[in-house]
C-alpha cells in the first residue's frame, strides 16, 4: 500500500496536478455551495462554456503560452457573467434565459475563432479536457492567487452571501446590496471557473462546482457545514481520481469528476436506505 501512494510522487508533475486538484477542489466546493443553494447550475455550465472565445483568443495572441490563456479565459468569463446580470436585470427577459443567449452566443464565437487554428484540436483540447498533469509552478501561483482572492471575499461577505441565497426577500429588508452582491458572486464563480479550468477542462468544470456542493447538501442544510463536507469531498476525489488516472492510464480530469459523481452515488444511496428504514419503522 506504502509503494502504490509513494510511486506516483516521485515524478514532480504529479506532486504539483496534486497540489492544483487540492487547490481547485477547495475553491469550487466552497463557491459550489452558493451555486446550489441559489439553483444556479445551469448558469455555472454555460460561463464555463462561455470563456472559449477568450481562450481561443488567448491563443491567438499569446501562441498558447498558459498565462495569456489564463488571462484571457478570465476576462471572457468575467464579461459573460456580468453580461447575463445586466441583462436579466435590465430587460423583462428572465435570468435562464439570459444565460442561454449569452451561452450560445459565446460558445459559437469560441468555435469559429478555434476553428482558425489550425492546430486546435491538438493545443487547445487539453483546455475542453482538462490537463492536470500539465501544469507548472507558474499555474500553480496563478490557482493559488485567485483562489485566494475567492476565499478571502467569501469570508468577508459570508454572511450577507448567506442571508441572499437562503432567504432574498429578507436580504432586501435588511437594505443589503443586494445587486451588487449577486454581481460580487457572479464574478467569484466565473473566477473559480477559471481556476479549475487546466485541471479538469471545460467540459467537467460544473462537475467540480456542483458535484461535492450538491452530496455535501444531502448531508447538512447548513451553509458551513455543506462547504466543510463538500471540500472534504472536492480534495479527496482529486487525489484519488489522480492516482486511479495515474494506474488506470484514464484522463485525469475525468477520473477526478468520476470519483466526485461515484461518492456523490454513494452517498445518495447511504441516505436513501437510511429513509426508507425510518419509514418501516
């Protein structure tokens, strides 16, 4: 058992997808939570769609060189969340809505600019795919810095983000900001999108959101408490999703998203079963 957990950490690409699936799981469980409780799934899968022009941009620009990517995802994710909140706010259309305009719009501009290079499907599939095995020193600065930036915000409006995803209508007596709050966490859930985009991809991000957040839900209704749980979740699927990528030679990020939606199953069943002995009771 010593040798199958020490083997894998002698080759230093795998101490550091480590280390980043580590830091990206704490981030998204805990901006998962907000994610969950407010039913915003389906917006988090469309910004997670929405950065691909501002990589493929990146791309263009900056030769595929991992910052300007960084950079640029980060930007298109910015401008696709704010975009969806002027809209939904501004206009009669509803918020669903306005993600499914802002989504299709932005995927589209993404494919037709990755469309023009001609080495697309090669350089930029590890970003739809995830390439935790891939990232430097450098990447893992940039996850710790934003992250970081994530957590801190979250922990100086913990409560008002509490009052305004359990019970919005008292957010407003209480004469929160409440706009400039939705706004505040919009922006925290496009930069997490970002963070966890080389780990797992574009395509599994809303995993790594949803997933953990959502079983950690089905344990506490309490906003700490489902973050505790879901980082718990978040960090120990990364590391074991890594490890059955590393001996089942599988794509990392998928075995990651796998491992969260197999301890999601898990404890889905534990709690069903645990119902339906109450009930026979």
């Amino acid at each position: 058992m010593i040798a199958i957990i020490m083997e894998p950490l002698q080759y230093a690409f795998m101490v550091r997808g480590i280390i980043a699936a580590v830091l990206v799981g704490i981030v998204c469980a805990v901006v998962g939570a907000y994610v969950v409780l407010r039913g915003m799934a389906f917006f988090g899968d469309a910004l997670a769609h929405s950065i691909l022009p501002g990589i493929a941009v990146g791309y263009l620009v900056g030769g595929g060189i991992r910052p300007t990517l960084f950079w640029w995802a980060l930007i298109a994710a910015i401008l696709s969340s704010l975009g969806i909140g002027a809209i939904s706010r501004s206009t009669k259309i509803k918020e669903d809505t306005a993600i499914g305009v802002i989504f299709a719009g932005m995927f589209a501009l993404g494919v037709a600019l990755i469309s023009t290079v001609r080495s697309y499907s090669v350089d930029l599939a590890h970003f739809l795919f995830g390439d935790v095995l891939g990232i430097q020193n450098s990447d893992l600065w940039l996850i710790i810095i934003f992250g970081g930036f994530v957590l801190v915000t979250i922990l100086a409006f913990y409560k008002e983000f509490m009052v305004l995803s359990f019970d919005p209508i008292l957010a407003v007596t209480l004469r929160l900001p409440v706009r400039s709050l939705e706004t505040l966490l919009l922006v925290l859930i496009a930069v997490a999108i970002v963070v966890s985009l080389q780990t797992v991809g574009v395509s599994l991000t809303v995993a790594m959101l949803v997933t953990p957040a959502a079983a950690a839900y089905l344990i506490t209704n309490r906003l700490h408490g489902m973050m505790i749980i879901g980082v718990s979740i978040a960090t120990i699927s990364g590391v074991v999703g890594l490890y059955l990528s590393y001996y089942l030679s599988i794509a990392s990020g998928a075995a990651i998203v796998l491992t969260c939606t197999a301890t999601f199953g898990l404890i889905w069943g534990f709690q069903s079963v645990r119902r339906l002995s109450k009930y026979n009771r």
